[in-house]
C-alpha cells in the first residue's frame, strides 16, 4: 500500500476545523433537536406587552428568517484505484457527514452547500458559485503529502503537516461558500479575502491547532516558492504569489498575539518593516470578519 494511503487521517484532525462555530456557544439543535429548512415564526408582543430587553438586532432577525438551506454530502464514485482507500475512510467514518452536522447546527445558510470528495483528475480544492459546491479533490491531499516529503519530512510528520494544512485549505473554501451565499462586501482580491478568512477563523476558534494549521500551508507555500519561479500566467493568476501568501500567513499570526509569536521577527522569519503594522492589520481584519458573519450565527 502507498505511504499516502497507510493510516491516512487523523480523523480528529480533520474534524477539528469544523470546532470554530461551536465554540461561540451556539445551541446543538434548534427546537430541541429537528431542524427546520423553512422561516421561523416571529411572536409580535401583543399591544400593552413590554418588549424584551434585548431585542434581535435586524440583520440577524432578516438572516434567521433566510434559514432555508443545509450542507448536504455528497461521494462521487472514485475511478483512481490509488484513493480507493481513502475514499473508504472518508465514507466509513462520515467524515463529512459530521462536518455538514456540525456546520449545519451552527450557520444559518440561505441555500443548500454541498460538501463533495472524489478523485478529480488534478490536484485542485474549490467552491463552485454555480453548484454551490465545495470540492476536495484527494489528488491535493496526495500533493501535500510529497510536497512535504520534498522537504525532508518521514511518511508520519508528512501526513501530519498535510492535515494541518488541509484544515486551512477547508475553510478557505468555506470562505468562499460564505462570500458568495451571504453576499458579503469583499472590495478587494477575494482569494486573499478567503486566506483571511481561514487565518481569522483557524486564529480566533481553534487557537494553538489553528495556528499550527496556518503555519503548515505557509510551510507549503514557501516550499513551492522554491520549486519555480514565477511565470507570467502565476503573475495574472488571482491568487496572490505563494511568496505573498506566505508572509501574509505570519501576519496575521504575528498580528494577533506579538508577544507570543515574536521569534517570527526575532529570526527574521517576518520583516521588521512588516512586522510593525500586523498587529493593526490583523485587528482591522478580525473586526470584519467578525461583523461580517455575527448576523449569521446560530447563536
């Protein structure tokens, strides 16, 4: 059997990129445990009757009553014998079926979001605007995999920096799927805007786990950084260069707690000239991130 294949995934780890909702405090199921994909009912107090204290904020009222929609799984038969086993894992475990559980009873969504593995044919992770779909392909998790290999790693810490990685790869495309569902003002590089996304999210909920996942797809970056120089096609690409993905990674680590994360200047691992305006950079990015989805918390 391929290194790749023999025990693959750490299946808590995977799981944990889904603990970022859970962790503001949001009821397990709505209505004591069915969920409903139609609009609650709103009781309007009766004349005479003293509002509550805290009433809903609008934004939140109009988004609950948009809660029309669920992630939904889906498998597509795997034609590469080389991720049959991967596949099984993935099926046997219901990996993304606890992933939909979990995101379901924490996100209001307005449509439903579909969360699909399969063997795609290229090495690739992406969100269909389309579809509505989220994909992830194995033939990008086999990659990280030999990237880091490439870079000295044994078969166990190879297939650990590759879960960590792909925690930040998966929400990057949840990202995605957030932008486009909510129709969120995104005025800048949305793909940048999607980065930003996973590292608030990986920083904020998952704390030292999350970081460590940021710190592995930076790691991945700059290992491809490395391989090839950047061409004209890598240069009009919407992602930013893996250079510029890397650096921004340690921003917004080093943004978030200097003090903690202060080797990344010390080693010069970050630029003091950049250094100087994370910790702004990272507040003005949490801020939005966080105002931008607050209405669509199940909480």
């Amino acid at each position: 059997m391929p290194p790749f294949n023999r025990n693959l995934f750490n299946l808590v780890a995977v799981l944990a990129v889904l603990g970022f909702l859970l962790a503001c405090g949001c009821p397990s199921i709505r209505d004591g445990g069915e969920r409903s994909r139609g609009k609650e009912t709103v009781d309007k107090p009766e004349q005479g009757e003293e509002k509550p204290e805290n009433p809903e904020p609008a934004d939140t009222k109009a988004a609950r009553e948009k809660d029309e929609g669920d992630f939904v799984v889906e498998h597509q038969t795997v034609t590469n014998v080389r991720y049959r086993d991967i596949d099984r894992s993935f099926r046997e475990n219901k990996v993304l079926e606890k992933a939909a559980d979990k995101l379901n009873r924490s996100l209001i969504l307005p449509h439903d979001i579909t969360l699909r593995t399969k063997d795609c044919g290229e090495i690739n992770a992406f969100y269909n605007p389309n579809e509505r779909s989220i994909t992830f392909c194995y033939e990008l998790m086999e990659y990280f995999f030999h990237l880091f290999k490439s870079d000295g790693d044994n078969d166990a810490r190879a297939r650990e920096r590759m879960n960590k990685a792909m925690t930040f790869v998966f929400l990057h495309e949840v990202g995605h799927a957030l932008i486009d569902g909510y129709e969120l003002p995104i005025t800048g590089n949305e793909e940048d805007a999607a980065d930003r996304c996973s590292a608030f999210i990986c920083i904020e909920e998952l704390g030292d786990d999350g970081v460590e996942a940021i710190v592995a797809a930076a790691e991945g970056f700059a290992i491809e950084s490395r391989m090839s120089r950047p061409d004209k096609r890598n240069m009009a690409d919407e992602h930013l260069l893996q250079e510029q993905r890397f650096f921004n990674s340690l921003c917004m680590i080093y943004g978030s707690d200097p003090g903690k994360y202060a080797d990344f200047k010390k080693n010069n691992l970050l630029p003091a000239s950049r250094a100087v305006r994370c910790p702004s950079e990272y507040e003005r990015m949490a801020k939005s991130w966080e105002n931008l989805l607050k209405p669509w918390r199940k909480d």
